[in-house]
C-alpha cells in the first residue's frame, strides 16, 4: 500500500495531507510540486475578501494573475447576505477557476495585461453606449487595481472589522447596463 505524501505547515507546525495546501505554478521556488509551505487555513488567516492587498500577495505566491472581475464575480456569488465566508471561501474557487482552460496559460505577471485587456472592453461598451470620456475614466479608474512594485507580502493582522464593510465598487463590462448607468 502506498503511503500518502504528507506536508508539514512552517506556521501552525502541524503536518497535513497535500490537499491541505495551495499548489502554486511556480515551481522555481517552490520545487517538487509547487506545495506552498502554509497550510491552506494558516495562509488565508488574514485574507479579507474585499481587500485585494489582504490576498493579492497569495496569488503571486501561487502564480495566478489577478482579474477582478473574476474575484468579484465569486464574491457576487458566495457572499451573499448573511452567508458565512472564510478567507478560503473565494480564494479557493478563485484558484479553481484559474486552472480551467480559458486562464490557465496565464501567471501572476500577465495581471497587468489582462487588467488592460478588461478595462478595454469596459471602455469599447460604454462608448457604444454613448458615455462621455470623463465618466468612461471613472468607471475604469474604479475598475483598476493597482499592483503594486515591491514584492507583495502577508500584511500582519486582520483589518478592522468596520473595514471589512467597507466594500468597493468594481464594474465589469458585464455590469455597465444598457440603460441610465449614471442617472439617480
Ligand atoms: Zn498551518
């Protein structure tokens, strides 16, 4: 009988089956088979799903790029109203989607390249909607998520609760309706 492969976490010092951990894409730093060296649970224990800068820096770890607009579409989907979500509940799903075929070719360094690819397409449907350049800007400046240069890291706490709601509007293509966007 062959014996399971285990992994031991370097945060909670526990050893685990491989299931327990993020695989990432680059397997220059972390060889063998691109298991990160946190347990799924330790890795995400400051992940705030609305705050990119809580969970950007695993996906750079993981080398997946970053689209918004699919991180948001889960959120639209999981959190809903009074579901009870975990810092693994859209990361996880996040990181299931970006294996599929449509996203796979793509790592953490195409982030920028796409983001510019999805803010075009924001750009071209409210052009033909007949939007002004002054609001198809602010729609899009909404829409962008700036990474930043330096090396990302694990921010050291959980921000505040009260940050938590604080949640920001990101419009996707999809998103920008067909009717009065801007009217009210
Ligand atoms: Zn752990």
């Amino acid at each position: 009988m062959a014996t399971e492969k285990v992994y031991y976490c370097e945060k909670c010092g526990r050893t685990m089956s491989g299931d327990n951990f993020y695989t990432s894409n680059n397997l220059e730093k972390y060889p063998d088979d691109g298991k990160l060296p946190q347990c799924k649970k330790c890795i995400t224990m400051h992940v705030d799903n609305w705050r990119p800068e809580t969970y950007l820096w695993i996906l750079q770890e993981v080398d997946v790029p970053y689209i918004p607009e699919q991180w948001n579409k889960l959120l639209q989907t999981y959190a809903k109203k009074g579901n009870k979500i975990s810092g693994m509940t859209i990361l996880g799903r996040y990181l299931s989607k970006m294996k599929l075929g449509q996203w796979n070719k793509y790592r953490w360094e195409d982030t920028e390249h796409l983001q510019d690819v999805a803010n075009k397409k924001i750009e071209e449907t409210m052009m033909r909607q007949g939007y002004s350049r002054s609001e198809i800007d602010e729609v899009i400046n909404k829409a962008s998520v700036p990474i930043p240069e330096e090396p990302l890291v694990e921010p050291d706490h959980k921000p505040q609760l009260e940050d938590a709601f604080n949640q920001f509007f990101i419009p996707t293509a999809q998103d920008v309706p067909t009717e009065d966007y801007f009217a009210r």
